[in-house]
C-alpha cells in the first residue's frame, strides 16, 4: 500500500511541474492569433445552430434539410458531445448554463444502471430515443467535468452524479481490473471483451482514485495498457483484448492515436516517440494524414483532418512543444471552415461538419486560454 501510495504522490507532482513548466514554455512563444481564436462564435453556433427544442445538441444543424455526404442521416445528440460540451462549459465557468447541461444529460441519457446513453435517436415527432448501451470515455469524460466542477463550486450533487457514473463503469464495464470500451450488461462475458485505448482517460480515473480506492488498481492497469500498446513504428496500437492479453489494429484512426499520447502526457509520462512520429511525417509530406497503418506509419488516406491538428495542437501544450504548436495551429486556421451567414456560421469544421469536431477544436482553444490565464 505505501509503495502505491508513493507511485500516486510520485505522478501528481510529475503532473504539477508538467503544468507549471508548460505555461512558462508557452506564454511567451505562442504566435500571435487573434486573442478569442472565435471561441465566443463558436460557443454561439453551438447554442444557437446545435441545440434544439428540447435542449439537445445535434450532431449537425438542427435548421438543415439536407446534411452533404448523409443522405441516410438520422437526427441524433450523441454523449460524446454532451459531456464534451459539459466539460467546456466547467472550463470556461459557466456555471449556471454547466447545470442546464447537466440536467439534459440525466433526463436523456442517463440510463437505468447508471451509465450514458451513447446515442439519443430524434425521431419525427421530435421525440428522444436512448439507445440501451453506451461508451466508457463518455462517461469519465463527464466524470472529469463533474469532478472538477464540485472542486470550484462545491456542490455535493456533482460528485453523488460522478460516483453513480463510475460505480457503474466499474460494476459494469470492468473485467478482471480492467476497464472495457463499454458494459458488459448484467455480467455477460460472453462478448469480446476489448479495451479501445483511446478510452483510457487517465485523468479521469486518476481524480476517481481519489474518491474510491477501488479505482487505483483500474488506473495503473490502464496505464500499464497505454505505456505497453505501443507498435516499433512509435504508433499506438487501437485495441486490447483482455481474453488473450494481446493488442491488435481495428480502426486506425490518427484521431484516437493523439488521444493516446494525450491521456499519457496528462499524467507527466513520456510520449516523445510519439511526437518524433508527427514530426517525420510533416517533413516527410507537409501534412499529416487522418489514418495510419500503425504497424508501418505508412499512410493509409491522403485526406488531412483538422481534429487531428486540434489534438496534436492540445498535446503540444501538455509536453511544450511550441514550434510544432505553431504548425499544427496554422493547419487550422487553414482548413477552418465557418461560413458567414449560413447554418454552418461560427462552426471550425465547416459545411456538413459534426458537432463533436466542432467541439474538439474549441476545446483545443479553451484549454490554451486557461493555461495562458494561469
């Protein structure tokens, strides 16, 4: 007990002096952007364009006939959008719009054991339809919001909100100490029973470590997960599965390989393998890619993301890489897409973008203004 007990003390200050040395890295070599960086659009278009009758946010424009390239759309509000939106609103101190959010998601999402919804289901009549199952990151990434909500402002039912939430992940999505992409449901382990590695939010688990003991040995088995799943290439590897103790590739997604990076760097652990590979591959092509093959860096797509410069912009932050900051920001700002005057105004992804890249851009720039506020 009193070696973790050091391990955990050890990792909380790695992660303070991470901070502290990030924000004087930082505060004097970001280039100059304009301040707001159109966070106020941005949290206008999301308010304004997003967010329908019933106080859900869609996924796309809720005014819109017609979504380009989604001729099978369905009107939708996901949880990875709700609780990313939640977690903006803490950040930004919007407490009284934060308990709105707070109060949609547990109308609509929260389900009978506990857990978010991943996808609400808008049908003709405007009616909302939970889907029965849902997604860890969702709901340690509203853990997170909630956590430190209950830290600024001290109220009990943030905290009585989070415990639910995460009893539920560790009685339901839990496998011999590890936590699945999603819940079992009443015990079934018939399943695959796989850990996406994406979904392993350190922070997360780490602020519910200090809550409830039992959630110290899910951390360091997720970040035992992390710190090993990583491919010769310097890539990520997708997946875990926990029957046969191996990893393996399913989506190759560039997107979930910086989340990686990130959920490491947050808690003061090396990624700089990882960084070396964004690095390469911008000299090597002026660009980076929204897919990977992880076993061979080799580029799998020739279409850029700008969620994926938005995310390696955030990690850039978290490990003081200010030169590639730059880069990353001015792919951007480049393939920002916000048209005046139409449904998209305000919106970083442009015409038929989704909601949550929306929102993992503006998130980007939220967290780059606290850190500049220290």
């Amino acid at each position: 007990m009193a070696k973790k007990a050091v391990i955990s003390i050890k990792v909380l200050c790695i992660s303070l002096f991470v901070i502290a040395v990030s924000y004087f890295v930082f505060k004097g070599s970001i280039k100059s952007y304009p301040e707001d960086r159109g966070v106020q659009e941005a949290l206008d278009y999301v308010r304004t364009q997003l967010t329908n009758e019933i106080g859900l946010i869609e996924t796309y424009p809720i005014k819109a006939d017609k979504i380009p390239y989604r001729e099978d759309y369905v009107r939708e509000s996901l949880s990875e959008t709700v609780s990313m939106w939640l977690w903006i609103l803490e950040l930004l101190n919007l407490e009284k719009e934060f308990d709105e959010q707070l109060e949609i998601i547990q109308q609509y999402f929260l389900l009978k054991n506990d857990s978010l919804s991943w996808r609400i289901e808008i049908d003709e009549k405007g009616e909302a339809i939970p889907h029965p199952y849902g997604a860890t990151i969702d709901d340690l990434r509203t853990v997170r919001a909630l956590l430190e909500a209950e830290d600024k402002w001290s109220k009990k039912q943030y905290r009585e909100t989070a415990m639910r939430l995460a009893d539920s992940m560790k009685n339901e999505a839990q496998y011999k100490g590890y936590l699945l992409h999603q819940p079992m449901y009443d015990g079934d382990e018939s399943g695959e029973l796989v850990i996406d590695l994406s979904y392993l939010d350190l922070e997360s688990m780490f602020l519910l470590s200090k809550i409830d003991s039992d959630w110290k040995a899910i951390y360091e088995k997720s970040l035992e997960v992390l710190l090993k799943g990583t491919h010769k290439s310097g890539f990520f590897y997708d997946r875990y599965n926990t029957k046969t103790e191996t990893y393996f590739d399913f989506e190759k997604n560039f997107i979930n390989q910086v989340i990686c990076a990130i959920h490491l760097a947050e808690k003061g652990f090396s990624v700089n393998n990882f960084i070396q590979v964004i690095k390469s591959k911008w000299a090597q092509d002026g660009k980076i890619f929204g897919m990977y093959e992880p076993s061979t860096g080799e580029a799998l797509v020739s279409y850029e993301s700008i969620v994926v410069y938005a995310l390696i912009g955030r990690l850039c932050v978290l490990v003081q890489e200010s030169e590639l900051y730059d880069i990353v920001i001015d792919r951007v700002n480049i393939l920002s897409q916000t048209q005046n005057g139409s449904l998209w105004e305000g919106s970083y992804v442009g015409l038929g973008g989704h909601s949550f890249d929306h929102l993992q851009v503006l998130l980007t720039y939220v967290l780059e203004r606290k850190l500049k506020n220290l």
